[in-house]
C-alpha cells in the first residue's frame, strides 16, 4: 500500500455507511477503494472477537485483510473462507507466527484478538515493527507491561487504539456532554456494574498438544504450562492469563465510567470478594466488590456471576428506540449526581437521567438513544491512521482505565488490602501487592 495515498484521503472517503449496519449489503463493495490505497491489515488471535473484527474489517471499503494469525492452525480453513467471502474471493495468508505478518513491509496495522497475556507483548512488537495498533481490551495483564505498551507507542510514534468502543459512540459523546454541562449537578458516587450467570469450568487432567497447536507460541509471555484444553477454551478464568470478568467484561463499563466523570489515577483501591462456586478450576472471583476513591467522588465496582437473571444488552435494544430494563442490565454504569441520577450502558444502549420520583412513577429528564458502536470505533481508527491524530481510545487511556482491574485485583489477591496509589509511578504501597505488579517473561517472549 502506498501510505502516503492513503493518509491523504480525506475522511469522507470511507465507508459512508450508517453507524449501527453490522454487515455491508454488498461484499463486493471492499473494492470501493483503489488497492493500493486500502490499509493492509493482520488480524492476531481468530477466536471469538478475532473473527468479528477480521469480518468487520473485510467489509470496509478501505481496508483489506492481508494475514490473518493464529498459533491453532485448525481455525486456518474456516477463517480464511470466511474473509475470503467478504473480500470478493481473495484469501488472505495464514500464518501460526504472527511474526512473519510483522515483517511484511506492506502490512499497516496489526487487530490483536489474542487472550490477554498477550495483548501488550504484540502490541510492542506491532509498533516495532512500525505497524498501528487496534487491540482488544483489556490492554494489558499487569500493570507494568501496560505502560512499557504506551512508551513503545510514543518511541515509535505509532497509533494504538484500545477495543474501547464505547469512546467513540456518539450515544457516549451525548451523555458525557449532558454531564460536562453541569446539568447532573456535583457527582460524588458512581456505580459500575458486571453481572451475568456464568458457571465454573471442570477441572481437566494436562493432556497430549494437538498437532495444530503451536502451544509454545500461544502461551507466550505466560509460564511454561502442560497442555490442558481449559488454558484454550477457557483462559479467562487463569490469573495467568486473565484478570478474570473484571478484566475481559468489566473493563468497558470501568473505561465507560472514568471518560465520563473525566477521572486519572486513584488515591486508593481496596476490593473483597470470593468465588463461590468452586465446583471446577476456574482461579478468578465470581463475586467482588471495589472501591476506588478519587479526590472528588468513590467508584464502586460490583461483579457477579452468580446472578443468571442479570441480562446482556440485546441487539433489539441496540438497533431499537428502546432501552435495557435497568434493574436487570448487567453492564450498566449509575452516575449520582445532586441534580439527577444517569444510568449508562455499555456497548449501545443509551442513557437516561432520572429526578426525583413523583407519586412513586420514575420521573424522566433526558435521555440519549444508543446504536451499536463497533462500525464508529473501527471507523475512528481507520481516522486515526489516516490523520495520525490520536484516539479517544488511546492506548494511554486504555491503560488507565486497565490499572483500575489491575489494582482491584492486587487487592482481591492480598485478602482485601487498602492499596494506595502514587501516581507519578503507577505502583502502590504494600509490597505483597507489588509482587503482582509485573511477571517474570521466558524467553522469546519477553516485555521489556
């Protein structure tokens, strides 16, 4: 691609597409663009949201998939028909090295889908190897590594986006407007939620690696692990790899919350909680509770998995004038204000503000309708890329809003201690707690 084409053109050469459509009506329309003025991608990780972006991509008329990674080659066959489809029949490459993607001169920018283990180590890579960034959140495993993410982006001036999509929803823009203007009056309490019904997983013996897994390469900057089918399917649930929910789900109303009420670091952190369910092996909390104190209000950050009745936010009410039953949103962000009371959601679904009610019926202000927000944050990148300004979603917030998870499981993980923060290093006071603020890396895969 000629790069220099590409980022002089202007923003209104895109898609030109509604914000809200999840699949162009005609795949053939990726040719929209000239070839050589399309951003050359490679999608890293192809479970789950790697797929979902490599898809979402495809359809951009700017845009074409030229690699697509994955250290489970058995995924080779079903994801490159599946972008080739999109992409008028041109397969893109496969690789089990994403290395070999890297250093492909022609290749722009780099989707890291990966588990979360490796999120900050293909970010440094990416940016190394002078490629943009659009990672999946959370950013980083710990804390440590997420900042040496951010020095890497600036040392190589490099444009890294978080999978924050929320920042880039005009729903989002309209209700952290209502709030900038004062209208919600002096705000000293918000409340983050994370709630659904998800069970454990069972514990399953080290078995023999199957012939199309790379399993040295897909756990990476993790410790040497036997092979075990949980570590793939279910790797969220491995201090390991994960920060559990609170990193993989919670992280978008936690970044949602600290955009609007404009919020930086934490004075202090203290969280408790257990799991309750431990019928299998699954390490992280299925229910805690945070409180992170900022100088002028306290974030509460409440997490259940034991709670089946709490609800997801449905297409309907995404693509609809409707909004989620409240009580029964699960990713759902309260904001308490003197003048008035906000309910966000997460990934679409609105907001409204709440007064106080009037014979007992709630009392309604305003509100601001929600759309899907995958089309405008990938559309933000693409913008980004082009105009090398900034994301709302960079990687710089995103690892702000990361330490948030970070230090809320340090102090899960220390039986509940009061962390405080210093700011000016992004470490806190208990030195049993700091031992969770980086990990030891194996060679090659090593954060440094």
């Amino acid at each position: 691609m000629d790069r220099r084409n590409f980022l002089s053109r202007s923003k209104s050469a895109g898609l030109g597409i509604a914000a809200g459509l999840a699949i162009l009506p005609n795949a053939a329309s990726v040719f929209g663009a000239p070839a050589n003025e399309r951003l050359s991608l490679a999608i890293v990780g192809l479970r789950n949201r790697g797929l979902v972006l490599a898809t979402a991509f495809a359809q951009r008329a700017d845009c074409r998939i030229a690699y697509l990674c994955d250290a489970d080659s058995s995924l080779k066959d079903s994801r490159t028909d599946s972008v080739a489809k999109v992409q008028g029949g041109v397969a893109p490459k496969f690789v089990q090295d994403f290395r070999k993607a890297l250093d492909d001169t022609s290749v722009d920018a780099v989707v890291i889908a990966t588990p979360d283990h490796w999120h900050c180590l293909a970010t440094i890579w990416a940016c190394e190897a002078k490629k943009d960034v659009f990672v999946t959140a959370p950013l980083s495993h710990n804390p440590w590594e997420g900042r040496r993410a951010v020095e890497a982006a600036r040392k190589h001036e490099r444009i890294v986006v978080a999978d924050l999509a929320c920042r880039s929803s005009s729903y989002g823009a309209s209700a952290k407007k209502y709030i900038d203007s004062g209208k919600l009056g002096k705000i000293h309490f918000c409340r983050v939620c994370e709630q659904s019904g998800q069970g454990n997983f069972p514990v399953l013996p080290a078995a023999a690696v199957p012939e199309c897994l790379d399993w040295n390469t897909w756990n990476g900057p993790a410790p040497q692990t036997p092979y075990n089918a949980n570590c793939q399917n279910n790797w969220h649930g491995y201090w390991q790899y994960s920060g559990g929910n609170t990193a993989v789900e919670g992280i978008h109303q936690l970044d949602l919350a600290r955009w609007l009420c404009s919020l930086d670091y934490p004075k202090s952190v203290t969280a408790r909680g257990t799991r309750f369910d431990t019928s299998g092996a699954n390490e992280t909390p299925d229910t805690m509770v945070s409180l992170f104190e900022f100088d002028r209000l306290l974030l509460s950050f409440e997490l259940t998995l034991t709670t089946p009745y709490m609800t997801r936010i449905s297409q309907a009410v995404r693509n609809g004038d409707v909004f989620p039953h409240w009580p029964q949103c699960g990713s759902r962000v309260e904001i308490y204000g003197s003048e008035g009371m906000m309910i966000v959601g997460a990934h679409g679904a609105g907001w409204q503000v709440f007064a106080r009610p009037r014979h007992e019926q709630a009392t309604l202000v305003e509100r601001g309708w929600g759309k899907p927000v995958d089309l405008e944050h990938q559309q933000n990148f693409v913008d980004s890329v082009r105009n090398r300004k900034r994301s709302s979603a960079d990687v710089e917030e995103a690892h702000r809003s990361t330490l948030l998870v970070h230090y809320a499981n340090m102090s899960y993980r220390t039986e509940g201690q009061k962390l405080q923060v210093d700011p000016k290093t992004e470490a806190v006071d208990s030195p049993e707690a700091m031992k969770l603020f980086r990990r030891s890396y194996r060679k090659p895969w090593v954060v440094g």
